[in-house]
C-alpha cells in the first residue's frame, strides 16, 4: 500500500485546519528514533522528506506501535489523525487519500 504523510491535514478544536503542521516530518522523525526494524530507517527518511512510501502490513503495525508508543509524545488529536489516514488508506488500497 503507499502512503502520503504529507497529505495529513491536523485541525484545531473548531476543525480548521492547521496550516503549518508538518505531520510527515513528525512521523518521520518518529520511525527514523524508534523503530525496531531497520528496513524501516530508510522508509523513514522518505516519509520526513514528504514522499510517497510503500508499506507491507508488518510495516504499517511497526508505524502504528511508534505512533502509540507513549514515549512518543504525539498528541491525541494529531495520532487520532494519523490512524484516521492509515485507516482509510488502507481501505482503499489505492493512491492515498487526504483526510479533510
């Protein structure tokens, strides 16, 4: 499946979007610090960069751990997001989708 984490749009608590969150490079940064799986660390550094990756399920459990991970301090409304976009994304099996 590829996956877009550029493409996730974080909103405000009145749901407007914010314009300058990089949820790419969060999550980047976050497999690139904590996974287990170096396969993942260049996989990593594409999704930091803003580009498409294609991930396995395995793949995608390991980034669902990091996101949940307590130690990673991603917060609920942006890991809500994220899963949110694994989710639909994988359900669709195509071209990522944006969560507006």
């Amino acid at each position: 499946m590829k996956f877009d984490f550029s493409a996730i749009e974080l909103k405000d608590i009145r749901g407007k979007v914010i314009k300058k969150a990089n949820v790419h490079k969060t999550v980047g940064n976050l497999i690139y610090n904590m996974t287990r799986d170096l396969g993942l660390l260049e996989t990593a550094q594409a999704v930091y960069k803003g580009g498409k990756v294609e991930l396995d399920k395995t793949e995608v459990v390991e980034i669902e751990r990091i996101i949940d991970d307590p130690n990673s301090a991603v917060l609920a409304f942006a890991r809500k997001a994220i899963h949110e976009y694994i989710d639909k994304t994988k359900k669709s099996k195509t071209e990522p989708i944006r969560t507006d």
